[in-house]
C-alpha cells in the first residue's frame, strides 16, 4: 500500500505542466545549447574577434582594478590579482545571468507564441549563452597565474562541482526571476540595483580578510552570493570551500528549485498572456 501511495504521489508531481516542461526542456538540451551558440555567432556578426571582446575588456578592467585597489589595500598582487580576477570573472557569470533573466520570456515572445517548445528551454538556452561567455572570460585566469608565477593544485579539481552547483542555483533562479518578471516589468530595475549592492557587500574587489571577525560574520555569513562565488573561486585559488560554503550553497538549490517549481507549476499557462 506504502509503495502505491508512493508511486501516485511520483506520478502526480511528473504529470505537473512545470515540471513536464522542465523534463521536456532538459531532454532537448542539444537545442538550447544550439540556439545559445546561434546568439552568440549572431551578436558578434562581422566581428574579428568576436566574443573575445569582452575577454579583452574583462582583461583590461581586471589590470586596471588589481593595480589601484592593490596598492590601496596594500595586498601582494601574487594574493590579490588572481583573487580579484577569478572573482570578476564568475560574478560576471553570474550578474549577467541574473540580469538577463529579466528578459528571458520577454525576450522570447515571439517564439512563445509561435512554437510549441518547452518554456524552460528559454532560460536553458540564455544560462548557456553566459556559461560560454563564462569560459571565455575564464582564459584570463591562466594568464594572470602565469603572471604572478602561481601554480595551480589538485584542489583545483573541486572547481568543477563547485561551477555545477553554481549553474543549478543559476537556473532557478533565472526561471523565477523570468516568471515575475514577465508579469512585473518594473522588477528589473530592482534586480538590477539588488546586483550593485551585492558586489559591494561580496568580496570581489576586497578580501575578506580585510574584514574584523564579527564584521565579518555580519556581512558574509548570510551572503548567498558569498558563498556561491566561494565554491567556484576557492579551489582555483588552492583552497578549499569551507563546508558552510557547500551546505548553504546546496541548501539554496533545493529550496530555490522547490519554489520555483511550484510557482511555474501555478503560473506557466500565464506566461504567455503576459508578454
């Protein structure tokens, strides 16, 4: 009786519109990833360099900021530089995930309304646009430890979970923010002021070692962005995450996709009436 009951239960949550939705988006991965190449080639048409580009930007902000803020906080650059250029470069990822999101649904009215395709196929489709701009932007990285003479170690192995988990935390977040914002259009802004505020308070162009203990405690501890950026930053630094990192980082994903699951499951039949 236990195991029917049970097996109903798996039958009811799978027979969902969102969570359908979902499984049918992540079956046809090979299409985001397609469409988000197709973006890509398509923003930088006619380019030389392409999205190499915003390498080279990213690159130039990286010198620029290591060099003033270097010498303000009086950090050794072989600490400070390959600090502040794996920080850039996955709050990047991460501000520009975020802040595309806003447009996800919008951004793809017409296709929506034309074609039948999984909705969540979209937000697949924008976190892998910015997950190859991501690995782009990651080749500054080698450079700068070339430049510092920094090697890398074996605790660098931890950055592949690390960006995994950082991507699943990414994805929810980019399907609830779409959704609201699909109803809202005035939320971006907010997003987008909550993104400022964050890099402020997330050591990016600081270490939090500048920080006195209880300061620090206050501000870091319940940073979800902290932690999500320590997870993937850490082991490239030769360090390892500290287990809070993990828990809170793993904690956000499993509430973050329970609530999200159950606000697309509430409201995806909506979303089209709302662009």
């Amino acid at each position: 009786m236990r195991k029917q009951v049970t097996n109903k239960k798996y039958k009811l949550i799978f027979q969902q519109k969102g969570v359908a939705d979902i499984l049918d988006a992540l079956k046809d991965l090979s299409l985001s990833l397609y469409l988000a190449r197709s973006d890509i080639r398509q923003r930088y048409r006619r380019s030389t360099l392409g999205p190499f580009w915003i390498t080279i930007s990213t690159g130039v902000m990286i010198g620029c900021i290591g060099g003033i803020f270097g010498g303000l906080f009086k950090s050794p650059m072989f600490e400070f530089l390959p600090f502040l250029a794996s920080g850039l470069i996955i709050w990047n990822f991460i501000a520009s995930t975020i802040m595309e999101a806003t447009t996800t649904f919008v951004g793809a009215e017409p296709i929506i309304k034309q074609l039948p395709l999984p909705l969540f196929l979209h937000c697949l489709r924008m976190v892998a646009r910015n997950f190859y701009i991501f690995l782009h932007n990651l080749l500054i990285f080698p450079l700068v430890l070339i430049f510092v003479q920094r090697p890398l170690d074996l605790s660098s192995l931890l950055f592949l979970p690390g960006l995994t988990i950082l991507i699943i935390n990414l994805l929810w977040i980019s399907l609830l923010i779409g959704i609201v914002c699909a109803r809202f259009r005035d939320l971006a802004q907010i997003v987008a002021s909550l993104l400022q505020i964050f890099f402020y308070v997330t050591p990016i162009i600081w270490m939090p070692n500048l920080l006195p203990a209880r300061t620090s405690v206050m501000i870091l501890d319940p940073n979800p962005a902290y932690h999500l950026l320590e997870i993937v930053r850490a082991p490239l630094l030769g360090h390892i995450p500290s287990l809070t990192n993990w828990i809170v980082s793993i904690t956000i994903a499993f509430v973050g996709w329970a609530i999200s699951i159950f606000v697309f499951n509430k409201f995806r039949g909506r979303i089209a009436y709302w662009l």
